[in-house]
C-alpha cells in the first residue's frame, strides 16, 4: 500500500473513531441489542438495531474503546442500514476476510468504505478491535442477547 493512500486510510478512520456515526442513545424502536467486549483492548459497546421484515432499519451504538474499534463500528452501521440479513452477514464474511486474510474472497466494491481496515491484518492484536462490532451485530441478529466476546 503506497503512503498516500494509507494516509487517507487513517485518516477514515480517525475522523470516525472521533465523530461517529450512528453513536449514542439507541432509537425508540429497537428491538434487537447486543453488547460486545474484547479484554485485551478494553473495547465494550452495546448496538441495537431495529430488525423488521429481514431488513436492518436503524442501527445505532455505544460504548467506548480504542480508535478502530469506535471507527468500525460507525462505518459498519453506515454500511449494513437498509441492507438484509443475508446481505449483512455476506459484507461481514467479506470484511472479515479483509482483515484476516487480506480480502483474498473480499469483494472489495461491496465494501466500499470498509476497505480502510485493510491494513489491520498487518497487526493481529488489532484484528479484533475490528472485528468486535460485526461480531456483536451478528449476535444481534441471532437474537441471543449474550455478551459476546472476541476471547471466546
């Protein structure tokens, strides 16, 4: 990756670890929630989203931890709104990928912004700060209302 290009990289991700999006109270009409925790961080957040007729309506989150971790989880809620489950879970398989094993299955153009995570499988300690919030996400889809952790 040449040095401009992760400049705007971090740059993303700074700008949503400081102001994120979707951040705060959760809407009225939430009726999934999960909360996450990854121990070696200290990441905690809670999301909770409004889930009918398959489709993800609103989203929001709170919580705190380190910059990655607030950035993923405000571009994640940018990008799954108005998407379906089986929609989400494929952008997830694809981020995941990303991170993980540089995006060798990763459709690049379906993720679109999320692509600024693409050097963090260069650290795999941080790996699960991005991780955290898709996989608190899932879990609110699955409807278990159990605290997800990425030690487990």
């Amino acid at each position: 990756m040449d040095d401009e290009l992760r400049d705007l990289y971090q740059e993303v991700i700074l700008d949503h670890g400081r102001q994120p999006r979707n951040f705060g109270h959760p809407p009225p009409d939430t009726n999934r929630r999960a909360d996450g925790h990854n121990p070696l961080c200290g990441d905690r957040l809670s999301l909770y989203l409004t889930f009918e007729e398959g489709i993800v309506r609103d989203i929001g989150f709170e919580g705190n931890g380190c910059a990655i971790s607030i950035a993923s989880a405000s571009l994640m809620t940018e990008m799954v709104k108005g998407k379906t489950e089986a929609e989400v879970r494929d952008i997830f398989r694809c981020f995941h990928g990303l991170v993980t094993d540089g995006g060798a299955e990763a459709d690049l153009d379906a993720l679109d912004k999320l692509t600024v995570f693409s050097g963090v499988r260069e650290f795999p300690v941080r790996v699960k700060c991005a991780t955290l919030a898709w996989h608190t996400l899932a879990a609110a889809l699955d409807g278990g209302g159990e605290e997800v952790s990425t030690e487990e």
